[in-house]
C-alpha cells in the first residue's frame, strides 16, 4: 500500500538502462549580425523618410534571444547617425508582472540597458485606443503612439498556441506585445470565441497601418539558437517577409526524435525557454482550451523538475505536466504566474502537477500510470528543456525507433539513471 509520497513504490522502482544519444541536424550557419545589419539598413535607408530630431520607440520583447543586445545597440545607432532621438520601450503584454518596474527589468536581465545599448528606457503599462477592426478593439502603448516613428525588434518562430502563416514575431508584437497588459488580457479572453490566430493576425496589420512602424527587424535562429538570418524589412514588406522566414523557422526547430513517448522527465521549464514554459510545440501538448492541437508527440507522462532562474518565478506552463516536485513549487512566485495566466485566459496553465518530495519519489509514481510495459521496453526519454534538444537520455524502450537513423548517434555505453542521496537525479544533462 502507498503513502502520500508513494514510499513503497520507491522500494519497488526499476528503471531501465538508458543511452545517450545524439540528434543531428541540419543546421544552418550563424550570420554576422552586425554585418546583415549593414547590408539591410544600406537596403532600406534611402526609402525611410527620417528627419533631425525624430523621437523613435525601438520596441523590444521578452524572449531570450540570441544576440539582442547587439541588435539593439546596432539599430539605435543607425538612427542616431540619421539624426533620431531613439529610446527603447517594452513590447512584451503583461510579461514582468504587468508594471512599469517590471518590464524594465525583464530587459535588463536580457542585456538591454541604457548603458549597454546607448538609448534610455521608457516604458508605460498605458495605452491609446485605436478603434476596432473587424469588431476587435485595438489599442497601442502610449509612450510607441506619441513617438514620431516605431521600430519592432522580435525573434520570429513557430508559437505555442496557434498555428497560420505567421506566428511569433513582428505582426504579433505589435497585436498584443504593444497593446500591454490590455490587449493581452482582452485578445487571449476573445480566443476563447475566435481563433487567436485570426485576432493578433486581423489587429496587428491593421494597427501597423494605423500607426507610424518604420521598419521591423525580424531574427530566425537555428538549432544552436545561433542567429541564422536577420532581415529588416519596411512596414509594407514585413507580412511577406514574416511568411517566409515562419516557414523556414518551424524547417530549423529542434524536436524529439520519436513519436511515442511513456515518460518524458524534464530537466527545467521556465519563460526564458518558451512563452509556455514546456513548449506545445516540442511536447505536443497544450492545456489551453483555445490551443492548437498536434497529433504527434504522444507522450503519456510528463515529469518537469525545476523552473529556470530566468522564469523570474514564474511557472506558465506548469500545468502540462503531470508530475513535479516540491522544490519547483518552492520557486513559483504565485502572483506573478497568476497574472501571466489569468491574463493568457488560462488558468489551467499554473495548475500544480502532483508533487513529490524528491525525483525518485515522483519517478516512481508516474511509473504506475504508465501502459502495462516491462523495464525492457518502457519509453522514457530525459532532455534538460525543450529548447536544448540535440542530446538526450533515452531507455532501451526507444532504441528500435532510432536504430539505422542517419540522423541520429546513439551512444555505446548503457547508463542509470543515478540520484543523489536525497533521491533527486543527478542529471548529465545540466551544467
């Protein structure tokens, strides 16, 4: 009979021998960023109508993205050299708690400062009501309104909660990054009626006619989350050019190698890995009631072991795994994951996973709901998050699915799954 922790499973728990293994991809070369940059704005430059003395808002995300600091510090300092008075504002809904105070330091912490990008930093949770489109409201951060001129600096990738022709990057930043803790709120509450892909699809063009967006920047990074391509287009030509490069960046996205999946044990989760923490797109779920469904991977079972320190607390995303432990539930800032899921209209995202005192403990018990399987043919598979997928532990269970892939490398030496004396993994894939 078990206790609350599930002790007499943990005397029982056999686990099976596990490989590493190793995925290939095809991986595009990193690009010289302050040269593409060069190259772009020689593009560009002559159809921009800059004046001496033009305030421009450089609107910068959440994300943790590769080479952004540079980015920035480089696209401020064409317009400087042009004559503009450039600052940096947040685009990034109701990331950072949804204050002022927070948002700045989101930057910060991703290397955006006055000092480090030669532009102050302004930032507003206020907005401007831009009227509606198609019965949808659209609004717009005041501080991007007042300016003289906008500039969207994003990543562009495949989201987590809708698929269509663009996804993640410019056309959304502007829909819901610009329009703050508002727009966040109202647009993810009318995806629970409409399509979320038609509303920031259906507003952020519309607000990109309404107001002063100069240029975008958009960024691809490939499976190294090395900066890949780097493309600046004017506000006409960024839905063309988001069509393209959303294509290319679900073609460079790292998944896993297998289809079916009976335990899938997560190093880390957090906001720095994906908007949701566990990405949909890599787990083939999503607990959101208006998210996209994926019919592959099934995995039966997710173990998430910790949050990143760059969550900053908070724990959106949670809810897709089925198992954690106490130390995870420790980090969770409560407030500001509650704001990031009543706000996202997801109050499923922060639900808490059964929670166990140590690894072995939870292991264990997720082992029980698994398919009637032997200790030779259970599928676990152990990555460190669902960004970082190039090597990963896989049991014995898998094998047959990865054997003669060109694709994959799969380790000579059997492994355990080794814990400390406390009963937590001793993970090969952290440090």
């Amino acid at each position: 009979m078990l206790d609350m922790n599930g002790s007499a499973m943990v005397r029982e728990l056999t686990l099976p021998r596990m490989k590493m293994i190793q995925q290939h991809f095809d991986v595009p070369p990193p690009v010289d960023v302050l040269a593409e940059i060069d190259r772009e704005w020689s593009r560009i430059r002559g159809h921009l109508e800059l004046s001496p003395g033009m305030r421009v808002a450089v609107c910068v995300g959440s994300r943790g993205i590769a080479n952004l600091s540079a980015v920035v510090s480089a696209v401020v300092s064409k317009l400087k050299e042009a004559g503009c008075r450039p600052f940096i504002t947040p685009a990034m809904g109701s990331h950072g708690g949804a204050t002022v105070e927070g948002q700045i330091e989101v930057l910060r912490v991703r290397g955006i400062t006055e000092q480090s990008v030669g532009a102050p930093i302004q930032a507003t949770m206020e907005v401007v009501p831009m009227g509606e489109v198609d019965g949808i409201p659209i609004f717009v951060d005041r501080l991007a309104h007042e300016a003289d001129g906008i500039v969207l600096i994003n990543r562009v990738k495949p989201h987590t909660n809708f698929i269509g022709p663009t996804e993640s990057g410019l056309i959304k930043m502007m829909a819901i990054g610009l329009g703050n803790q508002t727009a966040a709120e109202y647009y993810h509450r009318l995806s629970l009626v409409r399509g979320q892909y038609h509303i920031l699809s259906t507003t952020g063009k519309e607000l990109m006619n309404r107001c002063k967006v100069l240029f975008g920047m958009c960024l691809v990074e490939n499976q190294d989350h090395e900066t890949a391509i780097l493309k600046m287009p004017l506000a006409g030509e960024i839905e063309d050019i988001e069509i393209d490069l959303c294509a290319k960046a679900r073609f460079y996205m790292p998944l896993l190698p297998l289809d079916d999946i009976d335990l899938l044990i997560v190093d880390e989760m957090g906001k720095d890995i994906s908007g949701d923490g566990i990405d949909p797109n890599v787990v083939g779920r999503d607990v959101s009631c208006y998210g996209a469904e994926r019919p592959v991977p099934r995995i039966c079972r997710i173990f998430v072991r910790d949050l990143t320190d760059g969550t900053e607390g908070s724990a959106l995303g949670v809810g897709q795994a089925d198992f954690t432990v106490q130390r995870l539930v420790d980090k969770i800032d409560f407030q500001i994951t509650a704001i990031n899921c009543l706000t996202a209209c997801c109050p499923e995202s922060g639900r808490i996973p059964l929670a166990y005192p140590h690894d072995r403990d939870a292991i264990a018990a997720a082992m029980m709901t698994l398919r009637p399987c032997s200790v030779d043919d259970v599928r676990i598979v152990h990555i460190k998050n669902t960004m970082e997928l190039r090597r990963l532990l896989v049991s014995q269970g898998c094998l047959a699915d990865l054997e003669g892939r060109p694709d994959i490398e799969i380790g000579d030496e059997c492994v355990e799954l080794k814990f400390d004396r406390e009963g937590n993994v001793i993970s090969p894939l952290t440090g």
